[in-house]
C-alpha cells in the first residue's frame, strides 16, 4: 500500500496520529457534543457547523488513550468518509506531514486484528512515529456500519430549528 503525501499530524494521549489531508474539510476548536440517543456505539453525538450536524467521535475513547485536559488545544478535524462528514475529537493538530515511502511500512502483521483496521501503516516523521488512520477502518472496526443508518445524522442542514436571523425578524 503507498502511504498518502501528506498528512496532518494529531495528538492522542501523548501519542503521535495522522490522516490523509485529503480526507479532511477543516480543523475547528472543540464544541459541546449533543447525545443523540440509540446511536451507533461510536458517536458520540452531533456538533453543528454552520447549519450542518455532523456526527461525532472522540477518539481517545476510540483508541483507549486518556485524553488531554488542555481544553484550549482541543480541536476536531472535520474528514469525509464516502461522502459523509465525521467530527473525530483530537487532543490537538500539530502540523502537515510529508510522508516519505521509504520511512512508511504496513501494520505489522502480528497487530492485525479486527481493532486494529483502522490503521493502515507506520511512518517516520523525524525522531516520531506516526500510526497512520484508515477513516473507513475506523468505523468497520468498532462495528460493521451501513453509512446508510448514519445518512440521517450526518450532513444536513438543522431542521426545524429557526435560524437565529429567522428568529429576530419574528
């Protein structure tokens, strides 16, 4: 498997991530998560960006690593799996990595596991590791997901909730 060009590096308890840049929309400051009930195990619940929900997943929960308790790097990287938005919790996003083939090996065979799909490989980026994310592994991995049953919760526009604009001219 060849490795994506770049990615943008994140942290997860003191541990060293990335994703493909080109699966990802924007980076915003964290925001409250609202609890959708009877969701699929892995949200969280859904944050609005500009009028839109999107699904969201912490992923230290995700990968079992404690979460930082600096609130103020937090962030969420909004990324599109199949078309489809998901707010991934980060303790924070450091830079955009050029990844070198030659610094990038698959995950050792020993580590593949049902867990550990959502991982595609290992690269060096200086003295670091960085387990690189498969963002449709990420979600097979927890649970085998129709997108379908998550179409209702993810990219599209708040109905039914007046637009604050709507609601001063009222």
């Amino acid at each position: 498997m060849i490795p994506p060009a770049l990615v943008a590096r994140f942290m997860l308890g003191g541990d060293h991530f990335g994703l493909d840049i080109l699966q990802i929309k924007e980076i915003i400051e964290v925001q409250p998560v609202k609890p959708v009930p009877h969701a699929p195990r892995f949200i969280d619940g859904v944050i609005e960006v500009r009028g839109t929900v999107i699904p969201a997943m912490e992923l230290s929960k995700r990968f079992r690593t404690p979460a930082s308790a600096d609130l103020l790097e937090r962030r969420f990287i909004i990324a599109s799996i199949a078309g489809k938005l998901l707010a991934l919790g980060v303790d924070s996003v450091t830079e955009i990595v050029r990844i070198d083939p030659h610094f990038y090996r698959p995950v050792p065979s020993l580590l593949k596991r049902p867990e550990t799909r959502c991982f595609t490989g290992v690269a060096r980026a200086g003295k670091d590791l960085i387990l690189l994310v498969d963002l449709p592994g990420l979600i097979r991995s927890e649970e085998e997901l129709d997108l379908i049953s998550i179409k209702a919760l993810t990219t599209e526009t708040v109905a039914g909730i007046p637009d604050v604009q709507e609601h001063a001219k009222s």
